[in-house]
C-alpha cells in the first residue's frame, strides 16, 4: 500500500503528513509536482498537504490546480482512489473542482470573518485549536472511514481562507442530504454554534470539511498530522498526560488505510 | 541557518513598539500593525513555528521600533555544512555557484542605511533602500538546498555554502575566498540579474534569497539540475535560476570582470578585514529617585488596570495570527507557558524550549542590570517548563555608538548579560558559563528625539530530556498549595506598577543575586524532573500579583486563587512592608503549584537548595482572584472580569 | 456632495503575482503566442462626503503606499486606463473585509472621518494581441482570474 504526498512550490506540511502516512503502517513517499504525471497511478492513495503553495498567487490553491498533475490526480481520482486535501489541499481540489465533486467549480474557500453577536470581531489568518464533530455516517468517506457519526475530534488550524461560499443555489442542501458534509465546527461538546469562537473561520453552517459523491475525496481545513501524537494536543487536554498515546488526528490516517484495505 | 545544512524548526519574535496612548499613538499602532502583518505573512509562508515573543511598549521606541526575530535550527553535528571554499577549491579550481533571486539594486545600502537618523525630509532618499524578502522563494530554495546536501553527503565531498547578507554578493565571495585561504575570479555577465545594472550595484546589492556554492566542476551539472530542473526555478520565480559566477584560485585577490573589463582587482583580504573602531565612553548620569506615593485605595481597580495594561495583557490577539502548529513539533505553544517547547525529532522524547527577554525599562535604569536581568529572566522561563537553560542567543539594541552615553550603554548591557551567564552557570557544570553562540548588534537606533532604551535582548534555548515531564503555567487542580520562592525586594524601579499607575520610572530597578537565582533555577528544575510540580510560572513584570493572575487567567481558566500576603514575606523580611510593595515588586522568583501529596519533598529540595520556601495560598474551584493579607481582604476580583480585561488590552492597544 | 479618490498602486519592485499570472496563462492555457505582458495593479475607491478631495489624496497615498515598493497614480471621480491593454477589475462580491478594515483604520485611528466607504479591487492589465483582446480577456479572467463565488469582474472601458 503506497501513499503519494504530493509536494508543490510553497507545501509545507509534506513531512509531518508523511510521519503521519508511515506511522499507521502505510508505505509513502513525497511526490514532487513537476514528477512524471504517469507515476501518479503506481499509488493506491494521495494527501495534498498544507502550506502556501505558489504564495497563494491570484488566490489560495488556483495556480496549483492548473498543473499537469492535477489533471492526473483526477484520473485517480476516477478510479476510486482515496486523496485527502488538507488545508491548501482542500483549496486545491476545490479549485481543480474534485470537491464538491459536481464535475466544476462550484464553491469558492474565502477570506475568514469571525463574527460574534452580529459583529465582526476579527479577520484574516488564525491559528486554533478547534473541535470538530464527524457529521457523516462511518464509511461514508475515505478519510473518516472508521468514525462513528457524532464523534468528535481536537485538530488545529492555520489558515486565512477557509471560509466556505457557494453561490450555486441549493448545493449546500445537497451536500447535506447526500451525506457531503464531513465536518462541522463545534464546541467541546458537540454542539454546533454558528458563530466565533465555535465557528473559526464564519464558514456556512460552520461546515469545516467535505467529500465528493464517491466518498473518496475528502477536503479539510483542520490539520490532522499536527493532532497525531497525544503530545500535541494543547496544555488543558486530559491526554497529554499521555504521550505516548495516540492522537484525535490519526483517525484520519488509519480511515484512509483501512479505505483501501476494504477497497482492494 | 539553513546554509548549516540544518533544519530551521522555530522562530522567536521579540518586538518592541512605542506608547500607544502617547502623543504619537497613531504611527505606533500603524507600525505594530506592519509589523505583525510581515512577520505573519512571512514566517507562515516559511511552514517554521513561531513558538515564543514578546512585545514591549515604551515611548523611547516611538520613533524606532526594534524588530528582532530568532530563528532555531537542527542539525545532525557529522553534516554541518562550512561557509568557507574547502580545501580542495584552490587546486580544484571550483566553481563559485549563485542561486536564487535574480540580483536587482534593491536594499542598495541598505545596511549602511539603518545609520541614517531618520527624520522626515529624507524621505525621498531613504526610497529604494529596503530589501524585499520572499518567504515562498526560500521556502522552495530550502527544500532545493536540502536535496544539494543530501548529494554531496552521499557523494561525500565537501562544499562550501552561504547566505548572501549585508554587503550582497561582495561579502560573500571575499568572505568564503578569504576564509579558505584562496583567490577568486567573478564574471558578472553570468549572472543572473533583473535588469542591466552597472557592475558596482551588481556587487553590493543585497537582493534577498540569494546563496552561494562553492564545490567542485565534476558536480556541477548535477547541482544546476536540482535547481533549474527538479525546482524549476525559472518557472516558480521570475528570473531565479542557479548560475555559475566564476571560479575559486590559488591566487590571493578578488578579480571582477564585466562586459570584458575587469572591473575589480584587489587583495582578498582587503574585502574582509573590519575596521576597529576605538569608542569613547561615557557614563549617562541618570538622576531617578523613588517616588513617594500613597497606597492605592483600591486594589481591584489597581490590578484590573494592569492586567489591561499593554505589556501585561494576553498576547493571544497578536499569537493568533502565528501559525504555532506548522511541522507537527510543538508540545507548548505560546499563550501555555514561560516558553515555547518543540520535539523537533521523531522518534526521540527530547524536547528544545525557547524563551526571549529584555526590560528596557530596566535598560532606563541601569544598562547593567538591564542585561543581567534579560539573562536572568529568559533563563527563569525556560526553567519554569522543566528544561535546562543550555544556551543563550541576543540582539542588541541601542543607540548611535558615537555618542560616548550610548557606547557606555551598550558596554554595560555587555557587562550584565556576560556577567549572569557566568554566575547562571550550566547546571551541572560548575563554573561553566552558559554559552552565548550568535549574536546580533543593531546600532543606530536613535531619532532626533532620543536614543532607545537600552535593549539587549536575549533568547535562551533550554533542553529537556522528556517532553512528558514539561508542565505548563495554568492552574490544575482546586485544593492544591501554591509556594512562592523569591522573596519580595523593594524594587519598583521600571515596574509595570509604577509607570501602568503612577507614570514614574522609579529608581530601584530589580537585580540579579546570583546565587538565589541560580538556586531558585536549578530548585525548579529538579522539581518538575520529579514530577512534584502541577504548574509553575515565573515573576517578571507586574510581579507578584500578576503571576499568579496569570496562572487563574491561562486557558481553560476554569479555577480561582486565594493568596495571603503576609505568608509572602519569608524569613528577614520587613512586616510593614507595603501591600503594594509585596504586590508589584518585580525582584524575581516562581510561583509554584504543588502536585497534592508532593507538598513535603517539594520543600526538601527548595530548601536543598537554601531557598525559603512561603506557602502562599491555594487553588480554588471558586472562579475568583482573591488576596488577602492576614484577615483583611485586598483583592477579590471575578475571574472572568479579570479575563475580559486580560484578553482586550492588546488588542485596544493595537486597534 | 459624495466624491471618489482613485487610487492605483503598482509594484516598482518585480511583481512576482503577475508574472506568475502570465507564466501559467502561456504554459497551461496556450495563450503564449498572444499574451505579451501581464502587470498587476490594486485599487483602492475611497468615497468621502466632503473636503479638499485632492489633498485627502495625498493623505491616503501616503497611508495607503507603502513608497519603498510601490508607486500609485490619483485619479479623481474617474477610472480610466491606457491604451495597449485590456484592464480587468476583479473585486470580492462577498463582505469584503480588508476593505472594511482600511475604512476602519482611515475613520477611527487616522481620524479621516469623511470617509464614507472603501471599495479595494485588483486591476489584472492584460496586453493581449491578436484579433478581440477583450473577448479573450473575458475568457481569461473566467477561466482563471477569478472563482465566481467569491469574486466578480468587469472589463473596465477604456478612456483615454
């Protein structure tokens, strides 16, 4: 089982993902953009990783999604295999239109705005940890394949457009009927409240996460690899007392291997 | 650092801006604003951690803010990479190698610029002078630099690197030249540039993201191809490439030729040997005396406003705008204690802590202790997690070294900060001084309205054998003991009280008693290895009554306090000294909550260590702040008042 | 009586966004053979309610440009551009905060209290040859200058 972490110019989170890929027991190598496009299918799964790719030029992900290999990915994507986006990941494939996987660009990741009772309150990048509750029914997705519905997750996040619009009239209610909706913005309860703090970044419906029909792309803006390890997690949660324990990230990896493994 | 051959794994930011409610607030705000927004944009897009800073408000810097960044690398000791051209060069006759931006005549001058003071009517001047990094260029030329010290470890041939810095392309070559004893020959038509500048521009530009190779010609194809090819320089950045130069010699000079001339033809060593400079000094004669105040009436009103006050208050709107997480290292990230800590290699349970410092407000004072305290305090930080203070870094700030006031300044912050690594010796290793290994000097901060307080500030790297036993400073657990160590000194000089309240420096500026400071560091230090320490958290400014707000106000901010102030005077203390006084003194300690149960071995090594030891109070599932001192109450405060004023004041400081 | 400060800003430095812009619109939708140039340049449409309009200007230049890389152009009440190029104005149709912010800022910190809105806009100037530049240009900036659900664009007419 080989995992390709894709790497372009400006990808930052290459490394830590693929520590990630290695440590739930899946074999994995960082794979540059401008590599043979005909290398792609030898994989059986791909991460986009975080970062700056190409600066964030005309906006986050576009120029990224415009290379050759993008073209490639969506081949793979066609055969079913898994990729996770993370972060620009997910601006990526929303870009190259693999999510919401309507065969366009039907969604745009904005510029975050925190609002809290009616007024804007901050804007721009942010760095956080956030609670996140697994909307979805367990299968439903490659990259949350082995979670329960309602199970929550503590991830970080550090982004500046992870707003998600759509002027596509109704797409929201068809991601939600469909099942799309990967992830939503919570507090540590569960409970989904449509404003800042709870909801970072002012994303509708506080909507942090999606895959496509197939189930096999899943786009996120929280950063899974950086909540692998029980030592990540901030100060005032009860498992780091337990460093060698896993984190609430690696659910993420061990979905996408157990994903191919029922796949194969 | 990544010319080492290292991995950069964490910036500091230690930033000092003018008064924000002063007469020139509205270019301060301005300027902190810039100031975040570049270092946010920047080191984000660099994927580096920011993982400790500060931010000091004081109106000497309202004409000059200070922006000081430390950066942290790793590397493996058997791969460090040389600057200087290897032995081999000279007979070899290796190629000098440029990488990265295409040169242009941006930053022309630009380190002699900083000597200008600047006023206003040389505005038009100072145009052109400043340079223009791109964190996406080097973040890619990182990546591309790494696969060229993967080849030549695997081929295992020496090669000299560098960065390009003040002096541009000039410096570097001679420096690397010089530093391997040998000649060099530049063309200056190979490389590459932005435009047709003249030869001289070419040479001394200081165009960002540029590094230089020096390695051998069987290489050369190979080392062209990880940058133009596998990188696709050209097409990532306009005009970047990785272009050979010219040539390293035998020879003794340093020939540049242009357009078919040679337009340079000197003895290499010219090029590196520094002028020394013989300055006068002077001491500054400072006429500060003790203020003679009433006591405040109210201390709740008192402590709110210094909780708001723009150098106490939470840091949180500024660190949010950091990404703290990128890598996947960071176990305490800001906001969660005295200092940052990374585990920056899988698979090993170490940990490196950071912690940045320095009081100008002590510097005002006395320049002595304003260094020995910044040694001091960035030390005590790092201790407070559990780590070990292994060695220390600094930039220091002061005024126009011309001036014999100013030389005397910066010679006596030198003396301080030399002084304290001394006395704080390696734990472990007496008499050993903790190594100071970089430094940074920045002169010339100085405006016709004055000179800078003088700001030497200091980045301490702390070690810590296992991340599982680093401790953060919020409170744990309602019931448990807080301890003081450190007793209460009159030393109000430069406090947050004092100027927040009264507007006035003071004269008793706290100092540094070595050997309690080194006790109470090492006490600390043995304590959380133990495993005796629930939180810790050590006094700096706001002293006292700060500390221990702070430690109620961290996140989750789910628990209270109640301290007596009486059990704050340990032995030889004065019993009428001032409520205020024990309150706000910023001499230094730790204020430490006991783990239930380990109460009694915690005081036998504070007391191993001649320390005393006062039982201070307790932590309350009460959400309030509450002091007292004997039965009278002085303080009592609800916890998420305090909060709300905690969290605003930098965020309406910045506003 | 409402006026409009124009204010267009150019890098003097290399525009590394606009080269980029260039590169991929050659490279990976074919426009190599008529696109000669790409420059950028951002707009700020600052609309106040009364004062010297032309000294309120230079007062927002000066806050607004940063003079160690960019040079700027204040046009009053007009927009209009030169010829050789077909200019694309593409602005966010959602809240556009950063703009809000700068009103903000030139309001309540810099005490400009006449100012009634700020509108930012980047200008994507296009120098096209070859047969309908402003059809291509059309084409260009759907294809992938902006993502219509966030941003909006107008081939700004030409004057001049």
């Amino acid at each position: 089982m080989k995992i390709a972490v894709m790497q372009f110019p400006g990808t930052n989170c290459e490394h830590e993902t693929l520590v990630a890929v290695k440590a739930v027991g899946m074999d994995g190598e960082i794979f540059r953009w401008n590599r043979s496009e005909g290398e792609l299918s030898g994989f059986d799964g791909f991460f986009i990783p975080g970062g700056f790719s190409y600066q964030d030029r005309i906006r986050a992900g576009v120029i990224a999604s415009k290379e050759p290999v993008m073209q490639a990915l969506l081949e793979e994507a066609a055969k079913g295999k898994p990729i996770v986006g993370i972060c620009n990941g997910f601006q990526i494939l929303v870009e190259s239109g693999l999510l919401p996987g309507t065969g366009k660009i039907d969604m745009a990741l904005a510029q975050n705005v925190m609002v809290s009772k009616g007024k804007i309150v901050r804007r721009g990048y942010y760095c956080d940890w956030v609670n996140l509750r697994h909307d979805a029914p367990s299968k439903r997705c490659s990259g949350s394949f082995i979670m329960e519905q309602g199970s929550l997750l503590k991830i970080p996040i550090a982004h500046g457009e992870g707003n998600l619009v759509t002027t596509t009239p109704k797409l929201i209610e068809r991601l939600n009927e469909q099942e799309q909706v990967v992830f939503r913005y919570c507090d540590r309860n569960g409970r989904v409240i449509n404003e800042f703090p709870v909801n970072v970044n002012g994303s509708t419906q506080s909507i942090a996460a999606i895959c496509n029909p197939e189930g096999n792309v899943l786009g996120m803006m929280p950063h899974p690899e950086r909540s692998f390890f029980a030592w990540q997690l901030p100060s005032f949660d009860p498992r780091k007392q337990r460093p060698d324990a896993a984190g609430p990230g690696r659910r993420i990896f061990e979905s996408v291997k157990r994903y191919i493994e029922v796949s194969a | 650092m990544n010319c080492m051959g290292a991995t950069v794994v964490a910036t500091a930011d230690p930033l000092r801006f003018g008064d924000p409610f002063g007469p020139k607030a509205n270019k301060v705000r301005w300027v902190a604003e810039g100031v975040v927004d570049g270092i946010w944009q920047y080191g984000n897009a660099l994927g580096v951690p920011n993982m400790a800073g500060d931010i000091v408000f004081n109106e000497s810097f309202d004409d000059n803010c200070l922006v000081n960044v430390v950066s942290l690398g790793i590397v493996r000791r058997d791969q460090i990479i040389r600057s200087r051209a290897p032995p081999a060069a000279g007979e070899g006759g290796y190629d000098v190698i440029l990488i990265g931006k295409p040169t242009d005549s941006s930053g022309l001058g630009g380190v002699t610029f900083a000597s200008e003071a600047l006023r206003e009517e040389d505005e038009e001047t100072n145009r052109g002078a400043v340079q223009i990094p791109d964190p996406f260029l080097k973040n890619v030329l990182f990546k591309a630099n790494d696969d060229l010290f993967r080849l030549v470890r695997e081929e295992g041939i020496e090669i000299g690197f560098k960065d390009l810095g003040g002096g541009g392309f000039t410096c570097a070559t001679s420096e690397m030249g010089a530093a391997g004893g040998f000649g060099m020959e530049i063309n200056l038509d190979d490389l590459h540039k932005a435009d047709d500048f003249p030869p001289e521009v070419l040479s001394i530009a200081e165009t960002q993201e540029r590094f230089l190779i020096v390695s051998p010609p069987e290489l050369r194809e190979r080392i062209l191809k990880i940058y133009n090819e596998h990188w696709d320089l050209p097409n990532v950045y306009e005009g970047a490439r990785a272009s050979v130069v010219g040539k390293i010699n035998t020879g003794d000079r340093f020939t540049v030729s242009h357009k078919g001339e040679i337009v340079c033809d000197v003895p290499i060593q010219h090029l590196t040997g520094g002028i020394r400079y013989q300055r006068e000094e002077k001491a500054r004669v400072i006429e500060l005396t003790e203020p003679d105040i009433p006591e405040p009436a109210d201390y709740n009103q008192v402590l709110l406003k210094i909780l708001k006050s723009p150098n106490i208050a939470s840091r949180e709107h500024v660190y949010r705008y950091y990404d703290t997480e990128v890598m996947g290292n960071t176990v305490i990230r800001p906001g969660e204690a005295d200092a940052g800590l990374i585990a920056p290699v899988r698979g090993e349970n170490f940990g490196v802590a950071l912690a940045v410092d320095s009081n100008p407000f002590y510097g005002r004072i006395s320049p002595y202790w304003g260094g020995a305290t910044a040694v001091a305090e960035a030390m005590r930080n790092v201790a407070a997690i559990g780590a070990v203070p292994s060695t220390v870094t600094d930039c220091l700030n002061y005024g126009n070294p011309e001036k014999p006031e100013a030389f005397w300044e910066f010679r006596e912050g030198v003396k301080g900060l030399s002084q304290a690594c001394k006395d704080l010796w390696l734990k472990g290793h007496m008499g050993q001084a903790v190594p100071i290994v970089s430094g940074n000097v920045s002169f010339y901060n100085e405006s016709p309205q004055g000179s800078v307080d003088p700001s030497p500030v200091i980045a301490c790297v702390g070690i810590i054998k296992d991340i599982g036993k680093a401790i953060t400073q919020e409170l744990k657990a309602a019931g448990d003991k807080l301890f003081l160590i450190g007793p209460r000194f009159d030393e109000l000089g430069g406090s947050e009280y004092y100027k927040t309240i009264f507007n006035v420096t003071g004269a008793n500026v706290p100092i540094v008693r070595f050997d309690l400071e080194r006790n109470m560091i090492y006490a600390v230090i043995d304590a959380i290895d133990e495993g005796l320490l629930a939180a810790a958290h050590d006094i700096s400014n706001g002293g006292l009554a700060a500390t221990v707000s702070e430690m109620a106000l961290t996140r989750p901010a789910k628990l209270g306090f109640e301290i007596d102030l009486e059990k704050a005077l340990g032995i030889g203390a004065s019993a009428s000294m001032r409520t205020d006084k024990i309150l706000f003194s910023e001499s230094s300690g730790f204020v430490l909550e006991a783990k239930p149960g380990k109460e009694e071995r915690l005081l036998e090594i504070l007391r191993g260590y001649c320390l005393d030891p006062m039982e201070i109070g307790i932590v309350t599932k009460k959400r309030r702040i509450v002091m007292k001192r004997a039965s009278e109450t002085v303080a009592d405060i609800d916890l998420d008042e305090a909060r709300a004023a905690w969290t605003s004041g930098l965020a309406e400081a910045m506003r | 009586m409402s006026q409009k400060i124009n204010l267009r800003v150019w890098l003097k430095i290399p525009d590394a966004e606009a080269a980029t812009v260039k590169n991929t619109l050659a490279r990976r939708f074919g426009y190599a053979d008529i696109l000669n140039d790409v420059k950028k340049e951002r707009l700020f449409s600052i609309e106040v309610d009364c004062g010297d309009v032309e000294e309120l200007a230079r007062s927002f230049a000066k806050e607004l440009v940063n003079e160690n890389k960019e040079s700027c152009k204040i046009l009053i009440d007009e927009l209009n551009f030169e010829e050789g190029y077909v200019p694309v104005k593409v602005s966010l149709k959602i809240e556009d905060g950063e703009a809000i912010s700068t009103r903000e800022r030139l309001r309540s910190r810099l005490g400009f209290t006449n100012v009634v809105d700020v509108k930012k806009a980047t200008i994507w100037k296009l120098y096209l040859g070859g047969m309908d530049p402003e059809l291509r240009a059309k084409k260009i900036a759907e294809e992938l200058l902006i993502n219509p659900h966030k941003d909006t664009f107008e081939i700004t007419s030409r004057m001049g």
